[in-house]
C-alpha cells in the first residue's frame, strides 16, 4: 500500500487492509509514506492515494474493506480480469489495460468476458472495442475465434453484433461462413453488422 501523511482516506485503507492480515485473506502487507519515498510513486506512475496493489490489481482511491477482501480473493482465484479490466476501462484507463495485455497476451481472452456482459459500463464496452482494434489482423485475435463464436448465440443483440464486428477484425475468411447465418437474425443492427463484417472480411482475403 502507498500512503501519505496527510491522506483522509488512508488511515481507513490501511486498517482495512490490517484486518485482512489478521483473517489470513492477506499473506502480508507492505505500506510506503510516498512523503519519505516520492522515488516510488515515479517509478509506478502512482499519482493520488491510497494506493493498493493487490496480486495483479492496482486499485486507486478509499476502497472498502468488503472491496479490498473481494478483489484480494479475485487475485488468488485468477480469474477476474474480466472485472478488473471493466473496471479500469470504465474510467478510461485504455492504455493501462493494454500495457497488461501486452506484457501478457493471454490477457486477451478476458477482454470477451467484457464483450459478452451486456451489463457492463458502456465505457468499458467501449474500452473493449479500442483493444480488439488495436489486435486487428494479429494472431492474438485469431486465438479468439471460438469465444467470440459463442457470443453470435448471446441473447442480447449488442453481444451479437459486437462478436461479429470482432470476428471480422480477425482477418480469417473462414469465420465468414460463422457469421453468414446472422444476416438472418431478428435483429436489424445484428443483420446490418454481419453485412459489413463479411463486406470486411472479403476485402481481407
């Protein structure tokens, strides 16, 4: 944890986290007074606090201990990037999340979590969207074949029509004839997607 002297949201954090030591939901707890160590917030890219970084998740700002033990238990699990990635793409940290991806490629698969939640903040669908494009015509994406493939039989059309904007991105002709059955779909938006999908998708061949 990265603290300062003079935070009013600090003290609350680091009790929290305290507590979780004590529980054995945390294993330890290392806290920084950036006012004695301002070298360590340069080298993070930490600008406000407190400041937690628990497993692989950053988390900014005064967090409950409720909020602290679930994303504590998210990071043993591993499995919850999909809402951590929401998270950080809801408030515009596109770059964040693509750094991870890149330093990780197999990140990637937690971004069809995201696609496939029609709950999910539209920022982060959007967020979303910035990734898969910045993926376009890469292996990594042609990885992804098989999850987006699933979603063209979500219930919610804007699944649908995303999966297979997604799957035209890819570049591989052969999901032409995956999307194909969509230009019959109930939807108009899904029908006029997987249009210009296959439109795309001719063009790349």
């Amino acid at each position: 944890m990265l603290l300062g002297t003079h935070c009013p949201h600090c003290p609350a954090v680091l009790g929290s986290l305290s507590e979780l030591v004590k529980q054995g939901v945390l294993s330890s707890l290392e806290v920084i007074n950036l006012e004695q160590r301002p070298d360590i917030a340069e080298q993070l890219g930490v600008r406000s606090v407190p400041w937690v970084k628990i497993g692989e998740f950053e988390l900014a700002g005064l967090r409950s201990k409720a909020e602290l033990q679930s994303w504590a238990e998210k990071a043993a699990s591993g499995e919850a990037y999909s809402d951590y990635f929401e998270e950080l793409l809801g408030e515009g940290k596109v770059r964040q999340v693509l750094d991870m991806i890149n330093n990780n490629k197999q990140l990637l698969e937690h971004v069809t979590g995201l696609i496939g939640d029609p709950e999910a903040k539209i920022n982060a669908r959007l967020g979303a969207g910035v990734i898969m494009e910045e993926y376009e015509g890469r292996p990594e994406l042609v990885g992804l074949i098989p999850a987006l493939t699933q979603l063209l039989k979500h219930e919610d059309a804007r699944v649908r029509s995303d999966a297979c904007h997604y799957l035209s991105l890819t570049h591989d002709t052969s999901v032409a004839a995956i999307i194909q059955p969509l230009l019959d779909d109930a939807n108009d938006e899904v029908r006029e997607v997987a249009r210009e999908s296959l439109d795309v998708l001719k063009h790349a061949s």
